[in-house]
C-alpha cells in the first residue's frame, strides 16, 4: 500500500466511535531507514477553547491501527486520548 492510498481516509476510534479526523488533514512520522510509518499525527480541532491552549497534536502510533478499509481506518486508543477529545 503506498502512502497516497491512505489520503482522504477518516480515522476511527474502535474504542469510542469518535471521528478523529482524515488522513488528508494530517501529517505520519515515517522511518527514513526503513519507510515504515511509525505514527499519525493529528492537528488540533480548532474551537472556543484552541484560543488559549497551546496547539497541540495527538499522536496515533502506528501499532493501534487495526483495520484499513476503502473509506476508514480504524484504530484502537483508549482514554489516554481523552484530555485530547475533551479540549479538542
């Protein structure tokens, strides 16, 4: 699979059922040795709140990632993700 077909797909959390966002908005941290993708980075959700925190991104790793599909990729993170949803 090439990085281009990935383009566009949503992200979703198994866990929760929350859209994380779209590897279209994103950025992946890759291996330059191997090539591999090591993790997906997410930007912020722009809202109220984004105006006084700092910006930040949420970090998927690559080994939460359980199922590509044509139209979704679905990953599995726990709460450790909530401080991220709850201000984002």
């Amino acid at each position: 699979m090439r990085i281009s077909d990935l383009a566009g797909k949503e992200i979703i959390n198994i866990f929760d059922g929350v859209r994380l966002g779209t590897i279209g908005d994103s950025d992946m941290i890759i291996d330059p040795e191997t090539g591999e993708i090591i993790s997906i980075l997410l930007p912020h959700r722009p809202g109220l709140l984004s105006l006084w925190l700092d910006k930040q991104e949420m970090k998927i790793p690559w080994s939460s990632v359980k199922k590509i599909g044509s139209e979704v990729i679905v990953v599995d993170l726990d709460e450790s993700y909530s401080l991220y949803k709850k201000y984002f």
